[in-house]
C-alpha cells in the first residue's frame, strides 16, 4: 500500500514537473493574470458598473503579447520570464488597487519623485488593505513554496531544433502585430482622455493606461496644447471674455467691500462636507463649525481641486490653476512663476504669512513658500511650544493657539494662511494627550476607519471652536474676514461603513450622489455685517483668490476660478470631471438628483448646446493649466 502511494506521488510530481516546463505552464500564468486584471477592475473603476466586453478583449490582448514573448523563449527562460511577469504584474495591480482606495486615482510613473512622501499612503495602508487582495498572489506563493522544497525543478532546455527555432522567430513577429494592430490601439485611446484616468483604463485597458502613462513622463512638453505665453493668453482671454458675458454679474453686491480687512484662510485636513450637520449617537459631529455655518455664509457645493494631496489644494488655493499629478506641482514645478495670492494681497499693503505644523521639508513647502511673497513663514520650528504631536504633525489645538499669539503682532491689515493637521489620514489621532476631547461616540464604527476619521474630525472640530475663541479673546475677530474649507476628501469613495451612515440619512442615496459626496469639502466664510447665508452652486478651490480679489478690490492676474458670488453655474476637476447645478459629467452626464444617465437626444437643442459648452470650456481651462504648469509660461 505504501509502496503504491509512493509510486502515484512519484508521478504526481513528474507531471507537475513536465506541467511546469512545459509551455501550458505559461499559458495557465497568462489565464490567472487576466482573472487577476478582471479582479482588479471590479474592485476599483467597475465597481458600481457592468464590465464591458471591450476592456476584457484589450486585457486579454496584451496578456497574449506576453505569451508569445515568453513562447519564443528557451524553457528555463520562458519559466523564469512568465514567473517575473506575474510577479511585477500583481504587484503592480495591487499598488494601483489600493492606491485607487486611497484616492480613486491609480499610480503613475510621474509619481516616483514623490516616494519621500510615501509615509501618507503608507500610514493609511493597514486600513486599506483587506484579506481579498491576497488573491494576487495566491498563486506566486503556491510556486514559490513548490521551487524551494525542491518538489518542482526547472530544467535547462536543450539546444532547439531548426523548427523550434523558426516557431521562437514567428512567435516575436506574432507579439510584434499584436502589439501594432491591437495593443497599440488601446495604448493611443488612453492618450485621447489625458486627464480622467478613470476613462482611460475604461477604454485602453489598465496596461495601455501605463504605457501610455510611460510614453506621457517621457514626451511631457508635448502633452501641453500651448508652448509660448501669446498663444496661452489668446485662449485665456478668449474664454474669460466669455465667462465674463455669461457670468460676470454677481448674485451680491460685495464687490471692494471688504478692501483693507484682515483675512484667515483656514484649510482643514480632511474635512468633507457630508459631516456638517450631522449627529451620532445623539451629539453633533461638529458643533462648532455648524455654529460658525448658522451665523455666516455656508457654500455647501465647494468641491476639492486634488489628487488627494494637501499639497495639491494649497497650490489651487494659492494659484487659482489646476495641480499636476499628484503633488508635482510643489514637488518638481515649484520654482515656476505664478499669480500668487500673496502677491496679489501685497498689492494693498497687506502683511503675509502662512503656518503649518509640520517642517518645511514635508511636501518641499519650505522652498515652495520661500519663493513666494510670504512675510512670515511659520512652519514647526517657529512655534515655541511642539509638545502634542499628532499623527506627527503639531496638533490643531497647539497650531492655533501660537498662531493667534503671532498674528496679533503682524501689521494690519494682514492675510494668514493657516492649515491644520490633526485630522489627518490614518485619524488615528496617535499623540492626542486628552482623549476627553473626542466628545463623541461612534457606536458600531469603533475601531473601523470611518469610527476613527469622525472621531479625528470631532477633534478637528474641537480645536477650530478654540480657535475662535482665541480670536474673539484677542479682538481679531469681529473685524476679518474668515473662510475656511476641507483640503480634500478624507474617505475613500465606496467606504462600506460610510455608505452605511449615509443610507441611514437617506435611503434613496445612488451612486452619483456617492461619486459626488467624495469630492465635496466643508466650505465657510465670515464676512464683517453679512448673516447667515446658504450658497448652493458649486465652487471650487480655483475661485478662492478670485473672491478675495473681488471682496477686496484686488487684481487677481492669471486666474482660472471665478468669484464664488458671481453666477457661474458649473465647475472643472483637474481628472476631467464637470459639476453643475443640475448635472454630473464623468466621460458621460448624469441628473444629479436622480442620477439617472443624461438622454442628451431628450435634451432640448438649448440644453444640449449648454452641456456642449461645459465640456467645451472644462478642456480649455485644463489645457490652459496644464500649459502654464509645463512650460513655465507666466515666468
């Protein structure tokens, strides 16, 4: 009985060692990487949609290119070539997974010179990763556990007969036509969509999206439309004129009204907007900001300009142009001129400064601020007191209270820049002293990654009502002008916990009202003499330094936002996305409401030509930032 046990392992092992050098080793690895892609897609573009027969015939097109190749090899080769493959392959869609968890955006080449910041991503990564995308690999640790117990042994193929080696040539020209018929095409529709990378995998494929992504940090100066200023400052009066003609009346009339008041922009880390408003467990979420929305002017459409990088936001803030790839714009274009907003309050005589509770290397913000016109830049070692460190960052209580100390002795008038950190990705609020100061309970999210980003906010909430305070105490705020708004989303789009809380407030909730709950922030102003005031048309990070410009009767220079109280009815996203006030635009329009997918052939001509016009104008304005951001054009 023993001896026939023997015999049959011994077989068993022979057939897996005929199995795994022979070329159906090769052709199973290329079947589970495309089930692997297949896998992909469902957990991040596809996961509210059908997957498309298109997508599926580009994957399995370049999986094919890859067996062919590894078809023309020699045995040992082809093995070694297929196993590399899979390897870098799953690696591959495992970062791109989990970095559309962190920001629905999947990695780009362009990004490697921000891996010294990586420590963001990389804090939020035990939250993110999840028991199912150990299906990556599955498959590579079976191989893995087989070579090394020496069950599966590769052998070196002999020298190949004449035949053999006409099938290796034939097998390269097949991968070659592949590629041009096939590939290629896939490669060149990801280059027609530059900016909505959603789209792009949509329709070439997550492998033609990295090529095309490659070919793109290779040939950057020809992604920009425009090369010189003249041909930039056409387009950029051409579309401001018209702005001007359908927008340029404001809905209020504050225009120079707030001329010599000191300004505080506060950006919060993380705070979006579906938190306003809101209680749990019987206590408000976020008292204090509420309070501050009841008794001045709330903007409840404010919709983030990032790739979820702070970095990001402060460059839209600053600018009024879209942010490069991810954080690109403080990290490798910093030293590029723009219309900045602290030039543009120094028009008036204003003092400057901007503070943040991290040092100056995070983000390269020491040299971005050093080469603007900040007078009193106040990073972690200006401040005496660093003894509360969250996340590591200064935390929001001690970050506001020295900046208050600060500001009362800067010349009048003044603009201060300040942003917070404490709620800031993984919110686990690690380094928090006093943990009475969370003055909620999460109830059944505690410990998940949504019970702690409302705990962190509440935090957040926390020490902006001290803040006030502060600035109440030191006669500083009855007489500035105040806005404040979230940086960017601090969720990850499909949260399961959040949809949850979400479905409990409204139950008809669809997937536009989800796409759109991502990208809205908290956005507040206070304004000396205005009341309580609900503006419901979207805004966007781009019109902040155009309101200042409008409110104090400054010359904003190059700006591609408008002044939140004028009657633009629509906004721009730097990935290609549109939002009006009745429609959603994501490669297709959607009714936000209904969320029901635009008939535009039940459009009225007018309605049709109006949408037109969006997209028209939403390209323009990319094209003109992206152009300015390349090639340096208001230097």
């Amino acid at each position: 009985m023993q001896e026939k046990t023997k015999i049959k392992l011994e077989k068993l092992k022979e057939m897996t060692n005929k199995f795994f050098n022979s070329i159906f080793f090769a052709i199973f690895i290329c079947i589970l990487i495309v089930l692997k892609t297949i896998f992909f897609y469902y957990d991040t573009i596809m996961i509210r949609e059908q997957l498309n027969f298109d997508i599926i015939i580009g994957t399995i097109s370049f999986v094919v290119i890859l067996l062919f190749i590894c078809l023309a090899l020699p045995n040992k080769t082809r093995f070694y070539t297929i196993f590399i493959a899979d390897i870098f392959i799953s690696i591959l869609l495992l970062g791109d997974d989990l970095y559309y968890s962190y920001s629905s955006s999947v990695l780009s080449v362009s990004q490697i010179t921000n891996l010294q910041y990586g420590e963001e991503i990389m804090a939020t990564l035990p939250m993110i990763i999840d028991l199912r995308h150990i299906l990556y690999f599955i498959d590579i640790i079976a191989i893995l556990i087989l070579l090394l117990s020496k069950y599966v042994t590769i052998k070196k193929a002999e020298k190949g007969t004449k035949t053999q080696r006409i099938l290796r040539v034939v097998s390269c020209a097949v991968a070659v036509l592949i590629y041009c018929f096939i590939g290629n095409k896939y490669t060149v529709k990801a280059l027609e969509n530059p900016y909505n990378k959603d789209l792009q995998i949509k329709t070439a494929t997550i492998y033609g999206y990295h090529i095309a992504d490659i070919q793109s940090a290779f040939q950057i100066k020809k992604q920009a439309k425009y090369s010189n200023r003249e041909d930039m400052e056409i387009a950029y009066n051409e579309l401001k004129d018209d702005y001007n003609v359908k927008y340029g009346q404001s809905n209020y009339y504050l225009e120079g009204s707030m001329k010599g008041k000191n300004v505080i922009i506060l950006q919060l880390e993380s705070i979006q907007e579906f938190v306003l408003h809101k209680t749990i467990n019987g206590k408000e979420i976020t008292p204090n900001l509420n309070k501050f929305l009841d008794e001045n002017i709330e903007f409840s459409n404010m919709f983030m300009q990032s790739y979820s990088s702070t970095a990001d936001s402060e460059f839209s803030t600053i600018s009024s142009l879209y942010p490069m790839e991810n954080g690109m714009s403080f990290s490798r274009y910093y030293t590029n001129s723009i219309d900045d907003i602290f030039s543009m309050f120094h028009q008036d005589n204003y003092t400057t400064s901007y503070m943040h509770g991290n040092y100056g290397y995070f983000w390269n913000r020491g040299n971005v601020y050093s080469l603007l016109p900040v007078d009193h830049l106040e990073l972690k070692d200006s401040f005496e007191d660093i003894s509360e460190n969250i996340m590591g960052y200064l935390s929001d209580e001690l970050l506001y209270k020295q900046a208050v100390e600060k500001i009362k002795n800067y010349d009048k008038p003044f603009v201060s820049y300040i942003v917070s950190a404490s709620s800031h990705t993984a919110f686990t609020l690690d380094g928090l002293q006093d943990p009475s100061k969370v003055q909620i309970d999460v109830g059944k999210y505690k410990g998940t990654f949504f019970g702690n980003y409302l705990e962190s906010v509440n935090y957040a909430d926390y020490a902006f009502g001290l803040f006030i305070e502060e600035l109440k105490d030191a006669s500083l705020y009855d007489d500035t002008v105040i806005l404040l708004y979230g940086d960017h989303n601090g969720l990850e789009m499909y949260n399961e916990e959040m949809i949850d809380f979400l479905t409990q407030l409204n139950p008809d909730i669809n997937d536009v009202d989800i796409r759109l709950n991502y990208i809205r922030v908290a956005c507040g102003m206070k304004i000396p003499g205005i009341e309580h005031l609900e503006i419901e048309k979207p805004v966007s990070k781009l019109d902040i330094k155009p309101t200042f410009a409008y409110l104090c009767n400054l010359n904003d220079g190059m700006s591609l936002g408008t002044n939140m109280f004028a009657r633009k009815d629509f906004i721009c996203l730097n990935n290609e996305r549109i939002v009006s006030s009745r429609y959603y635009y994501d490669g297709d329009w959607f009714e936000i409401g209904t969320g029901n997918l635009v008939d535009l052939n039940s459009l009225s001509d007018d309605e049709k030509e109006l949408l037109n016009e969006y997209e028209e104008d939403m390209r323009t304005e990319l094209d003109i930032s992206k152009s300015i951001n390349i090639h340096n054009l208001l230097k």
